[in-house]
C-alpha cells in the first residue's frame, strides 16, 4: 500500500500538520494560497519554505477561488499568478494543484494544464486505485467526520460507482472516524493500492481531531505502508 496525503487551504496549523507526519515517517503536499478571500488565515513566507523543505507545496489558486464558473482570463489570473507568487516565495517550481472547493470543469482543467502545472487534485473519494488522469486526481477520504449523505453525494457524483460501492458500504457500516480511516487502509492494503487522505489542518483544531489523527498515523506507521507525496506517486504512475 502507498500512503499520501494532502492538505488544503495553506493554514498555519499546516505545520502542526507537518511535525505529526514526520513523527511517523510520512509526507505530505500541501496546497497553499497566496491569500484567503475566506478569511482564512495562510501561512507565513518563512514557515512556508520551512515546511517546503520537508513537504511538497502545491497550488490553491492567488485567493482561494472558486474557479468554475468565472470567466476564463479571471480564472487565468487566479491560476498563473497563484503559481507564478508561489514559486516566486519558494524559490523553486510548484508542479502540483488542488481546485478549490473540487469544482473544476473541461475549461479549468484545460487553464491548469496551460499554466504548466503536472497535476491536478480533486475532492472525489473513495478511490484507492493508482490515478491514471493526472488533472483528476482522486482520493481515499476526507479527514472530516461526514455524514452519510456525503459519503453518498460523492459516490453518486462522480464515476466509478461499481469500483467504489464496496469501500462506501464498510464506511457506512464504521462507528466513527477513527474506524472509517483504519478500514480504509486495510481496503487498500488487501488490493495493494493507495490510500490518499486529505484535509484541513484548521478543520483538525476545530473539531479536536488531532489526538485521533496521532493515533491514526501511529497504527498506520505499524502496517509499514509506503510512505510518499502526490508527485512522486504521480510520477510512477501508468498513463491511460
């Protein structure tokens, strides 16, 4: 099994984030904004490099914008100078990006491509098989205790249902978090896939999540998955 995850948002907790992961022997990408129109607070330059030293960084647009639906050149904009200021504060390229709020179409994907970028991550889940479009990245799980609603919502979104059916009714039959996030790994573990978890550091301090989260990652580190972030498993993926 190879274990990625990915982080959202650009918050300051994103290094809090950071250190949990290195405890355990895991990395992570990180999506950063150069700033919030949410009013999210993004974290500083200095901590910025500090966690790139360590971590990848990817793009989350200049302002947290929702790019779907706009008009091309102000998604344009968000888009290029989302990475043009961000490798600018890095000193180095950022090859991956994450569409805020997962909402994207043909045209956004096509302006993220432009703009040089390697890959693309989305908000589908449920999906523990290697990514074959870059652009759509998928994922395992949110780090969010959601509802069954959502859980439904998101299989009944996007395609693939026959391939995700199963994960989604062990999900629902978890009692909590904790358990929906271990399940999930031995799923991907029995089929020697990936288990891609994703989330908002400001969401973990919110919902109190962080000592389940150590937890989660101390059990994981004892499967000995193989630990990497979204580029290096995109760069060892097949192609369709």
């Amino acid at each position: 099994m190879i274990f990625v995850t990915s982080w959202d948002d650009g918050h300051p907790l994103d290094a809090k984030v950071a250190e949990l992961l290195e405890r355990h022997g895991f990395s992570g990408t990180f999506f950063v904004p150069i700033r919030n129109r949410e009013g999210i607070p993004v974290i500083g330059a200095a901590a910025l490099r500090a966690l790139s030293a360590r971590h990848e960084i990817g793009s989350h647009t200049l302002d947290h914008a929702y790019l779907r639906g706009m008009p091309r050149e102000v998604a344009q904009r968000q888009v290029y100078e989302g990475k043009a200021e961000l490798e600018n504060l890095l000193g180095r390229t950022v090859a991956g990006f994450c569409y805020p709020g997962g909402r994207y179409n043909a045209e956004t994907v096509a302006i993220v491509r432009g703009a040089g970028f390697a890959f693309a991550r989305s908000v589908e889940n449920l999906v523990t098989d290697r990514p074959l479009d870059p652009f759509r990245v998928a994922t395992t799980l949110q780090l969010y205790p959601h509802p069954r609603r959502v859980l439904t919502r998101n299989l009944l979104k996007y395609g693939r249902r026959l391939r995700k059916v199963e994960l989604y009714r062990r999900l629902l039959r978890a009692e909590g978090l904790e358990a929906q996030l271990r399940l999930a790994a031995q799923y991907a573990a029995a089929r020697d896939g990936v288990l891609h978890l994703w989330g908002h550091s400001w969401e973990i301090e919110k919902l109190g999540l962080w000592a389940m989260l150590e937890r989660f990652f101390g059990w994981l580190a004892e499967q000995a998955p193989t630990s990497g972030t979204l580029g290096s498993l995109l760069a060892a993926a097949p192609r369709s």
